[in-house]
C-alpha cells in the first residue's frame, strides 16, 4: 500500500516515511552470494589443517596424511584469489548485458559445483600417502636397501593411486569457487546501490562486505565444529539457498531502464520503495532522475545498442581522460582498494594463530579463529548502522588512522619482542591491537571501498571501474597473502608490519585530498561533483 498524505491538527501535512524493508531484503538475499564468497575465502582455515593430520588407512595397520603439504595448503588457500580475478574481469561488462540479477544467480552455479567436487574428491583423498613428501622404495639389486624411485615411476604410481588427480580436482575447485567470489564482490555493490533510496544506500551499500564476514565467521564455526563432510555440505547449502529465494527478487530499476523496459522498471521501483499499485508522485519523480541519469550514459554509447562486447570495452577505456569523470572516479576507486589491501589486512587475518600465540594466549587455535572472525563480523554490522549518519570521509579518515596506530603498535612490539627485551607483561598487546585492527578496518577501508565503487562510477564505465578495480582488489589478495612470508625473511616481522603501517599513513592523505564526501547526495550530484568540482555543486 502506497503512503499517505496525513494532515495535522494545525491543517500542516506529511508524508510517512516509506518502507524500507524491501530494500533490505532483496540486499541481504543478494549478498548471500557473497556470503558464500566469504565462505570460500575462510575456507582454508578449517579445513587445510584437517587435510594435513593423520588418519588411519581402511585396514588399521598404518597412519598416513593425506597428501597436502605445506605449500599446496598455501596454494588451496590463495587459489581461490587467482579465481576470483578471473571472475571479476569479466562480471561488470556481462552484468551490463544480462542484468544484475540473472548473474548473481549464474554466479551461484560455480560455487555449487565446487563445493561438489570438493565433497566428492575429500571421500578417498585420506587413502594414500603425501603427493609432495619423499618416500622410499625397496632396492631390488640390494635387498634391504631403500631409494628414491624415479620421476617416471613416482607419477605412475600417483597416476594410479589417483592422488595426482585428487589434488588437480582439489585446486580446480578452489579456483571455481573463486570465480563466483570474484563475480559477486563486482555485483553485489552496484545491484544494491541501484535499487536503494538515497537515505539507506550506505547501509544497503556496506551489506557487501558485512556478508562476507558473516560466511568466514560461518565457515570457521562449521569446520571447527562439523565433521569434514558435512562441512562442505554446510557450505554447499548457502549458494542453494541463494538461488531459492534471490530468484523472486526483481532486477535493478536502472538495468531495465537501461535496457528500454520502462513499465518493469516502474513495476520494479514500486515494490522496492513499497508503493503497491498506487500513484505515488515520488515513484514518478525517481524514475524521472533515472531516465535522466540514464539517458547521460547513452550518449556516448551506439544508438543502436548493437555494439560488440570487445568495442564496448575498447570504446569504455578509450572514453577516459584525465578530467572525466571516470577517470576521476577510476583513481579515487582503484585507490581505496590498493589501500584495503595494502593495510595487511588478509596477512594478517592469515596469521591470526601466530599472533595470539605470541600474545601467550591458553585459548585454541580454532577458537582465536572464531573470535577475531566474530569481532571482523561486528565491526562490520556496526559500520552499516553509522555510515549514512558519519559519512564516508570520516569513516575513511578515522578507520585509516586507527589502522596505523595499530599497525605501528605491532611493530613496535614485534621489534622488542625480537630484540630479545622482556614484553611478557604486556603480553595482551597484540590481543588488543588484533582486535581494534579488525574492528577499525570494517569501519571504514573493509566496507567503504566496495559502497564508493557503486556510488562514484559513471553508468556508462561502471562495468569497466567495478571489474577493473576488483580485480586489482584480487591481485593485491593473492600477493599480499602469497609474499608475506617472504617480506618477513628479508625484512622481519616488525618492518612488515611498519610497511604497511607506512601505506596505511600516507593513505589518509590519499583520503583527505582526492576522496569526495558521497553521503546524502544522488547520482546526479556525484557525477555533477565529479566532473566540475565541488564549488560547482549548486
């Protein structure tokens, strides 16, 4: 039912405030896609450790573990990044073609099979010994002597035993499930932006990376809790239950109007905004600022709309320039996600049991998981509640700053620490510093990123901008994560942390000068702030 004009006593008249619960529906339904990416990416953390402990062989006699070292737990962790890059490239320009909706739920698809394969491939990987670990055969010309076999004869008997083509399976279905964690961190934010008031677009706007803490809080408490197998059955579950309920959502107002389907996209933006059947003169004046918007974007684009997908790329890169503002929206977003990256943030969630053993914490690995997963996780629900009230810029400013803080923190006591000087009564110091380094990166660089990509790209180049910085975004996950032990051999443990104490320092400079305040303020007052200033904003 559509709202009301109500009169007061004094003759004054209102409008009640419209629902929004349709808004947020559809927005949690649509992130649960990338709840299923965050599952992907805390994955590793369970169940990499259970692929490397004994386990007795069907006959009792021997103890093997399955054959997962250390570096290909390494690989199965970071896989899934190289996944989600692929995924990625491609999701802002199909999204442009098939419509947000249909690819979220496309999306769904590899996620599913991965989770499949990975079920099916861990039901007879414990069988046999490690793949990458040496092992001795009997010397037939010296009977009690053992040698190395040959490479022939070593991935024979892997061919045959079938480990070989269990660990294949066991990396290819990583690299599936990234695809769908790629695809999803690019829609998901410009499917809820779109369909969002411009009261609730930064909460609606957050619900990205808020889900995403929820599925690697979700994947560390089934896989500590829940036997293996139905672990990943756990894990399976959420991309079905995805597809079962996102389906009856309608398709973003802007896409349809993109597309020339003014009467869905009217039907659409109803029920987003509650309106029923109703004249609402609101509903009318919406759809007149998208056409507008819209109709910005089709300028510079083939009347036709029968362009190819490689000139629709060519003619989006070419159309930038240094004072456009895709160009200006293109820096500030690539920007913010170098800096969401290069806090540290996947490193240091990575090593989150180092930490809390140097802390000289009594608690389980497994439980100092859950509790900086649930503390990511609060952090990030608190962030959607204050960032239509706070703003962007002074999220941004006040999350880099506590950031460095605690990055400056660690390192300060890694240094002593390494130095040989007793800090074991201030041994609750990287417990606090871990905490308030999680809870300070969901206020500001863990979320806002993501919500500024959908607010600040132009129609016409937010495929390009939302594929193109994600997929910086998934090239910095994979190299921060992959050389973080390499930076501590060469520089130690404490300049690591000062590094990235040092780019988190300088990003609030990066913040304070380039990054816009998008608060409040519609698409057409971006754009327009974009492209003349902010002194022409009238």
């Amino acid at each position: 039912m559509a709202d009301q004009v109500v009169e007061g006593e004094k003759g004054e008249t209102w409008k009640p405030r419209r629902r929004v619960w349709p808004q947020h529906t559809a927005a949690l339904l649509a992130t649960l896609c990338a709840m299923s990416g965050g599952i992907v990416m805390g994955w590793s953390t369970p169940a990499v450790p259970y692929l490397q402990e004994p386990h007795s062989l069907d006959d009792g006699t021997n103890t093997t573990t399955i054959p997962i070292t250390d570096e290909e737990g390494s690989w199965l962790g970071s896989l899934s990044a190289v996944g989600a890059l692929l995924g990625a490239m491609p999701a802002g320009f199909l999204s442009d073609m098939f419509g947000r909706k249909r690819m979220l739920l496309i999306l769904a698809v590899p996620l599913i099979v991965s989770w499949i394969m990975l079920i099916f491939v861990e039901q007879n990987v414990s069988e046999h010994t490690p793949l990458s670990d040496p092992y001795m055969v009997p010397e037939p010309r010296y009977p009690g002597l053992e040698r190395q076999p040959s490479r022939q004869v070593l991935t024979t008997r892997y061919l045959r035993s079938g480990v070989l083509v269990r660990i294949i399976l066991l990396y290819v279905a990583r690299l599936i499930s990234g695809i769908g964690l790629g695809g999803s961190t690019v829609i998901s934010p410009i499917y809820n932006e779109e369909i969002a008031d411009v009261d609730i677009r930064g909460s609606l706007g957050t619900y990205c990376e808020v889900m995403l803490c929820v599925g690697i809080f979700y994947a560390f408490c089934v896989g500590s809790y829940l036997p293996y197998l139905w672990f990943h059955i756990a894990c399976c579950a959420v991309p079905v239950l995805f597809m079962f309920t996102f389906v009856w959502m309608p398709e973003s107002p802007i896409y349809l109007v993109l597309k020339d389907l003014p009467d869905e996209a009217e039907k659409a933006l109803r029920w987003f905004r509650g309106a029923g059947d109703q004249d609402d003169p609101e509903i009318k004046e919406e759809l007149e600022s998208i056409n507008r918007f819209v109709e910005e974007a089709k300028k510079s684009k083939d009347p036709k709309n029968k362009t190819p997908l490689f000139q629709k790329i060519r003619k989006s890169v070419q159309s930038i320039s240094t004072s456009s503002p895709t160009f200006k929206a293109a820096y500030i977003v690539f920007g913010l996600m170098f800096l969401q990256q290069m806090s540290g943030t996947c490193a240091f969630m990575y090593y989150t049991v180092n930490v809390f053993r140097d802390a000289g914490t009594t608690l389980s690995p497994h439980l100092c998981s859950i509790i900086v997963a649930f503390v990511q996780l609060v952090g990030g629900f608190s962030a959607s509640r204050v960032v239509d009230h706070a703003g962007r810029r002074p999220l941004l400013l006040f999350s880099g700053s506590s950031l460095t803080i605690c990055l400056a923190t660690m390192s300060i006591y890694t240094y002593l620490n390494e130095s040989e000087i007793d800090v074991s009564q201030y041994s609750w110091v990287p417990l606090l510093a871990l905490n308030v380094f999680v809870v300070s990166f969901e206020f500001g660089m863990g979320t806002l990123p993501w919500l500024m990509m959908a607010e600040l790209a132009p129609s016409e180049s937010r495929g390009f901008i939302a594929g193109g910085s994600v997929c910086l975004n998934w090239i910095l996950v994979f190299l921060v994560t992959k050389c973080f032990t390499n930076m501590i051999d060469v520089m130690g443990l404490a300049m690591t942390y000062g590094t990235y104490c040092i780019c988190m320092f300088l990003g609030i400079f990066f913040v304070w000068f380039l990054v816009p305040e998008t608060n409040g303020k519609t698409r057409e007052q971006i754009q327009h702030e974009l492209k003349f200033g902010k002194k022409a904003v009238s």
